[in-house]
C-alpha cells in the first residue's frame, strides 16, 4: 500500500495540529479568565476616577486589582477637555484606597488583555466616593518598546565596526 503523505508532509501536519492545540487552549484560558472576572459579582460599590494620557489596549469591563486581587472594574472611559482618557473605576466597597495610592495599566502578559493595577499608598485618609486617584501611569505600549530596543541595538552595530577598525589602527 502506497503512503498518501510524505515524511515532511506529515511532519507539517503534525506541527499544524499541535498548533492548533495549543491556539485553542490560550483561547479557553483567555476565556475562561474573562468570564470568572464577569462572574464575580461586586456587592455595593462607588465610583473612583483616574484620568490617563494613553489606555491603549483597556476597555470597559476590564479588571481593576489591588496588590493582585481583583476588586472592581472599569465602568467607562472618556477623553476630558485637555484629551486624556477619565476612567469610571467602580470599586467594591469592601475595599479602601488610601489618598495617595496610583494606578499603573499593566498587561497579563505579552498577548494578555489590559487590567487596572492600583499600588496602596501608606496613607490613613481614603479616596472617599466619586473621588480621583492623582497618581496614574499610562499603559506601556509593546510595539513602542520593541521599536526604542531595535534602534539602540542598531545604533550599537553601527558603533561597535568603527571602534573595530580604530582598535585595529592603534595596534599596527
């Protein structure tokens, strides 16, 4: 009986296959991660507001956590007067954030989705509700950061033969 595929086809396929794989169980996780989110019904909330000059890749819905625990959501996002994005972040009113405590926007990881992160401040007072979080940093763009990192290491190359033939030059 003649062989349908050859060796590199079914090579191929395999490879296909487990790829296939393994997209399906990054979906499922991703999914399964979003929906334990939605599931986690808040009981009473208010409403705190922290304005961002980039929230690249954070939608509405997405997660707010304190020290890695997720204790809210964003409600809504809107750009202000000077054009930068006003955050609704509703909070479980369970959870107290001190005055001086700042929100970063951080990832999941390199393909994750976007969340709220909010580092505690040490202070006594809270923001009391419908109150603004004063320190925020914008969302870290990867494809800005890979761009700086590709052009310093072209800038080294390009450094890096001159010193070579310097170098050379000093020894004879």
């Amino acid at each position: 009986m003649e062989d349908k595929y050859t060796k590199e086809e079914l090579k191929s396929i395999r490879i296909g296959i487990i790829s296939l794989c393994v997209i399906l169980v990054a979906v499922f996780i991703t999914v399964s991660h979003n929906a334990s989110i939605e599931r986690k019904g808040l009981g009473k909330t208010y409403n705190v507001y922290a304005s961002f000059g980039r929230t690249d890749g954070l939608n509405v819905g997405d997660a707010v956590r304190l020290s890695g625990v997720d204790i809210g959501r964003v409600t809504s996002a809107v750009l202000d007067n000077n054009f930068r994005t006003k955050l609704t972040l509703e909070i479980d009113k369970e959870y107290k954030i001190p005055e001086d405590s700042s929100a970063s926007i951080v990832s999941f990881g390199l393909v994750g989705g976007k969340y709220v992160e909010i580092d505690v401040g040490g202070s006594e007072d809270f923001i009391p509700a419908e109150g603004e979080i004063s320190y925020t940093q914008d969302a870290m763009i990867l494809e800005e950061l890979l761009d700086r990192m590709i052009s310093m290491g072209k800038s080294k190359q390009k450094q890096a033969p001159q010193t070579d033939a310097a170098d050379e030059m000093l020894a004879n």
